[in-house]
C-alpha cells in the first residue's frame, strides 16, 4: 500500500511540475462565478457560503480555491505535495483560505467525525486499491445528511485496449484483478502514464456506497466521445466506452441495508 502511494504521489508531482493533463489551475472566467463553474450539474444543495467543504484528491489549484471563492470553508486532501503547492499559490494569489493537507484519501485519521457538509472528490479513487476504505472514510467525516459528490474512472475505462482493434475496443484486462493494471507504452488521455491504477468494479462503486451509509441520489456518464473523433484518440474511444462516472450520494444516518432488515425485506 505504501508502496502504491509512494509511487503515485512522485507520479502526481511530476504531472504538476511539467503542467501535464489534471493539473490546470483555475482560470479568472472559472473565478467569475464560481459556483457555476463548480456546479455544472447543480447538484451542490444552496449555496456555498460557510459550507465546511472536504476536496478529497482533488489538489492542483482548481477546485479547492473555487470552493473557497464560492464562500466555502475548505480542506484539500492530496497525497501530491506539488498538486497542493498549486493550491497554496492559488488561494495567495486570490486572498482566498484553505487548509491543505498532504494525505492518502484512504487513511484519514487527522479529519474528526462529522466535520464537513460535503465531500467531493475528482477523478482519483483508482490510484488506491481500496474503495470500501475510502468510502469508509468519508462517511466517518461527512455529517449525516451531507452530501458526497465524486466521480469515477469506469472499470472497462480501465479493461479495454487504448488503441482500436480492428474497429472496435477489445477487453484486454480482467474484471476481477487485485493488482494494478499493467502500465501502457505511450500517452493516452485515459490513463495518467506510469500511474499505478486499479479497476473498481461496479458492486464496489455503487454498491459500496450503500454499504458505507450512502442512499444514491443521482448518477451521471459525462460525454466525452465525438463521432467525427480519428480512431485512437480519447475521443473516438469515449464513443465506444464512457470513460467516467459521476455520482451524487448522500450520508444516511441508517444505511440502505440496514432500513431493509428493519422493515424486514431480505436482501439477497
Ligand atoms: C485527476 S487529479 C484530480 C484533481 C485535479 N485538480 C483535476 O481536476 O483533474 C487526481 C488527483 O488525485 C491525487 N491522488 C492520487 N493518489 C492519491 C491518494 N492515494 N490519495 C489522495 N490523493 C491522491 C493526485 O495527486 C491528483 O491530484
């Protein structure tokens, strides 16, 4: 597991050194209106305003200050201290507050019990390979009715070949592996090159949710493909194989499971 983090963490500080794919800063349009540009899908519940707001893997000066600036009170969780580093000269620049904290989002100890009103998190879950630990985690410091917004790498985003063969996208990987997919020769937008990453499967995605205290309040599978795309690139493949997914979750006081025995309802 260490070693996992280790490596993923000199791989994220790389990325942000050399201005690679994920590590943009926010721009003045973003500042403009912040919330809307944090709320495309306006799920965020009100406003903003003195929200205690928990970024999770989400460093790299885009989201965090525009939580900030939208009025939230915010905490950015990074394993990548480069990632934060661009918070930090972000929020400076702004006049804006945040706390960073150098971190694996599957081991959270320093967050207390019920300290935030919502938890989002990018695209990040597949570089730990533990979801129910994460999961596990963000229930213990979200607050019973909070909300827990995240988004996900697909698991055939993962399994499926970078390249097509000979018109479609073979499954090249299994949907059970416990290690991290093999590393690909090349760049491709679907994969963070030499990044350790694991396929989460869906029981573990959407149904790890309910198990951690979550009800599911809406899901998304944002468009990336383009029909007119050339074989072989990011877009061409999202035309055959979505490469995220979004979710809405809530915290719970009881969990899904637990309100079915209680009205006694098996579940299989
Ligand atoms: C795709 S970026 C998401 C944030 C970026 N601002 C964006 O919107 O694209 C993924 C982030 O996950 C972080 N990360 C990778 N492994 C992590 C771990 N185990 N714990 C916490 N963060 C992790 C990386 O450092 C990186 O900042």
């Amino acid at each position: 597991m260490e070693i996992t983090q280790d490596h993923n963490r000199r791989v994220w500080d790389e990325r942000a050194r050399h201005g690679l794919l994920h590590t943009r800063t926010a721009r003045d349009d973003e500042f403009a209106d912040p919330l809307k540009a944090i709320n495309g899908r306006g799920w965020i519940d009100g406003g903003l305003e003195d929200k205690r707001v928990l970024c999770l893997a989400g460093g790299g000066g885009l989201q965090a200050p525009l939580y900030a600036a939208a009025g939230a009170k915010v905490t950015v969780v990074d394993i990548s201290p480069a990632m934060l580093e661009q918070d930090k000269r972000v929020a400076r620049e702004r006049g804006l507050e945040l706390q960073t904290i150098a971190a694996s989002m599957d081991d959270l100890p320093m967050l207390a019990d019920a300290s935030f009103d919502l938890v989002t998190q990018p695209v990040s879950t597949c570089y730990v390979p533990s979801l129910a630990k994460v999961y596990d985690g963000i229930a213990r410091v979200l607050r019973v009715g909070g909300q827990y917004l995240s988004q996900h790498k697909q698991p055939l985003n993962l399994q499926a070949a970078p390249t097509p063969f000979p018109n479609g996208y073979a499954v090249t990987e299994g949907y059970y592996a416990t290690g991290p997919v093999p590393p690909l020769h090349g760049e491709f937008e679907h994969r963070e090159k030499g990044a350790l990453e694991f396929v989460h499967r869906w029981e573990e995605l959407v149904g790890g949710l309910c198990r951690a205290g979550f009800v599911i309040e809406d899901v998304a599978e944002p468009r990336h493909g383009d029909p007119a795309a050339e074989p072989g690139t990011f877009r061409h493949r999202s035309q055959y194989i979505p490469p995220y997914v979004a979710i809405k979750a809530r915290r719970v006081a009881t969990p899904v499971l637990g309100q079915a025995a209680a009205a006694g309802i098996v579940m299989p």
